[in-house]
C-alpha cells in the first residue's frame, strides 16, 4: 500500500479497527477514510454502496462488527448474527463493486469448531459443531470468509480473512456484563481494590485455556499482511477447491501462539491492579470452549510474530482503564 492510498477502516472506533488506524497513521498512511456508526450505518446497503461510490477506497480493513463477551452473545443472539451478516455482506458486495484493490476481513477464533484439534489451524474450518455460547457470531464470521472466497473465485477480487485471537488494549469495553474476559476482570480487580473487598469471584472453573493478544500486535499483523508484495499475498487467498481438490480457504490466524489458564490470567490482573484479596471461582458459570490456542505457522512463515508480552500487555490495558474512567468521572454534566 502506497502511502497515499485511499483506505477505508470499518470500525475504526473499536478495539481492533482504532489499532489498525494507530498503526496506518505510524507507517505514514495519511489518506485515511473513516465513518463514525453514525455518519455511515453500515446495515444499510444503499448507504455503503453510496459511500463507496463517493469515496472510491482502494484497501478496506473490514474491522466493523457487534461483538460481545459470554452474556451478550448468549442475551442476544440474533443481533449478533442479523447485524454481522448486514456489515460484511453490504461492505465485500461494494468493495467489489467499486474495484477495491485488497479487503482484510477480521474474524474471530470462534469459528473453529469446540473441539477440534489444539493448537487451531486454519484447516479446521467447518469440521465439527461449534461452541454454543457464541454459535450466531461464529457463522457469520464463517459466512464472511466464505463471502471473501468466493468473490475471489468468481470475480477474481483479492479478499483475505484474518482471524485474530481474543484481544485486548486500548479502547477496550469495560461494560460490566457486556464486556470480554480481560477488561471484564480488568473491572472487576479494580472495583474490588476501591471498595475492599475481600474476593473476586471469576466466571467458571479456571482451568480453560485460552491465548490473548494485544490489540495493537494485531494491527501489526494486519497492516503487515496488507502490505505484503503480489505474490506473497496471493499466496494466502488459497484455492478454488473445485480445481485444486483441496480446501483452502483465504484465511490466516493472528495470534500469539501461547495460551494460559483462565486461573492464570486472574493472578495476571490480581497482580497489575495491586488487588490483595481472594479470586474464588464460580462453577456453576459457563467455561466455553475448553482450550483455544491459534496456530499462527503460516503468519510467521509469511515474516510476522507477535512482539508485546501478555503481563505488559495487560499493564497498559490497565492504564487506559484507568484513563476511561478519569474520563467519565470528569465530563462535564449533560445540561
């Protein structure tokens, strides 16, 4: 990508769409196209195509998305599978329309069956049921990489899935029931530090594993993937399994490789937020999927390994925290 390149980051509030802003702007991508929800409502598919038309993107980083921790997916299951189809299905069918160059889709880990076979490769698609908790986002995420490969098989477009870890960093939600596991228990050590009290209780028995990667490695990994020369990207966009017999869809992880206990992870956060009491664990609490570690050999074949350790990872999620709710206690009052 050029420098002057027109991009268009979807989602660019969020976690993962605000890294990948951060990380075009330090690269000297300058050229930026970005909507708020409000100025662009990206379930309407007149107004993408309008948009596109207008604006004319030549790269689209697809981060746009509803997303949501264990609750959310659970209390609102059609909203997450409604809403995520509308986005990617109404931003791929434009972008193709309007000849955009490159589109990197982001998905999620979800969408690998349950149980499959640990560490997660891309070739697990589709061979098993999926978690229940979070079955409606993890097949529109599966559409989505379908909707990408097949574009590319019958237009000839070059659109890539990346499908990154659970993450976390700056502009995270901390929203006490809606939120992911690390800002979730972010909250909850802190709340529990100001107030004294004497234990934190966590979600689920402790002992699933799970790999978490700092948002802005993600970005990283993103821009790094956009960036690659013709043939090295290509490479990624797989096959057309009707000629070549094999199933490979256009789809690469972005992780870090290494896993912990949910059990582990708490002592983490104990430790970053200086709490000094008790993690008891609640069982009768979903656990989700038992273990969900990426194999990311075919991002680090291609020249890109993760950079930030989760401990320092964690330390700067726990300062934007702290800076989020400065924030909020020093608004101004509505009028």
């Amino acid at each position: 990508m050029k420098h002057d390149a027109r991009i268009y980051v979807a989602g660019h509030r969020g976690l993962a769409g605000s890294a990948i802003v951060r990380r075009l702007q330090s690269a000297g991508h300058a050229n930026l196209l970005l909507r708020t929800h409000a100025e662009l409502e990206l379930t309407d598919a007149r107004a993408v195509r309008d948009f596109f038309d207008a604006e004319r993107p030549e790269y689209v980083f697809l981060a746009a998305a509803k997303v949501g921790g264990i609750v959310a997916n659970n209390s609102y299951p059609a909203e997450f599978i409604r809403d995520n189809l509308a986005i990617q299905t109404n931003v791929v069918h434009a972008a193709w329309q309007c000849g955009v160059k490159r589109l990197l889709f982001l998905g999620s880990s979800c969408i690998y069956p349950k149980l499959a076979v640990q560490p997660l490769r891309e070739s697990s698609l589709l061979t098993g049921p999926l978690e229940p908790t979070n079955r409606p986002y993890a097949l529109a995420k599966i559409a989505g990489i379908e909707m990408c490969w097949s574009y590319n098989r019958q237009y000839g477009t070059r659109y890539l899935a990346a499908m990154p870890t659970n993450l976390y960093g700056p502009g995270d939600n901390y929203h006490a029931r809606n939120s992911h596991v690390i800002p979730g228990l972010l909250r909850k050590f802190h709340e529990a530090k100001t107030s004294g009290a004497d234990n934190v209780v966590v979600w689920g028995t402790g002992t699933v594993r799970r790999e978490f990667m700092f948002s802005d490695d993600m970005a990283a990994a993103c821009v790094f993937l956009m960036s690659l020369p013709d043939a090295k990207f290509d490479a990624l966009l797989g096959s057309d399994e009707s000629v070549s017999g094999r199933f490979e869809p256009p789809l690469v992880n972005v992780g870090t490789g290494v896993d912990l206990t949910i059990a582990e992870l708490a002592l983490l956060v104990k430790d970053v937020t200086g709490y000094r009491g008790e993690i008891v664990f609640d069982p009768s609490k979903p656990d989700g999927t038992p273990r969900k570690l990426l194999d990311v050999s075919l991002l680090a074949a291609a020249g890109w390994t993760a950079k930030t350790s989760l401990a320092d990872g964690l330390r700067i999620a726990y300062r934007d925290y702290l800076a989020d709710q400065s924030a909020l206690h020093t608004a101004d009052p509505a009028p």
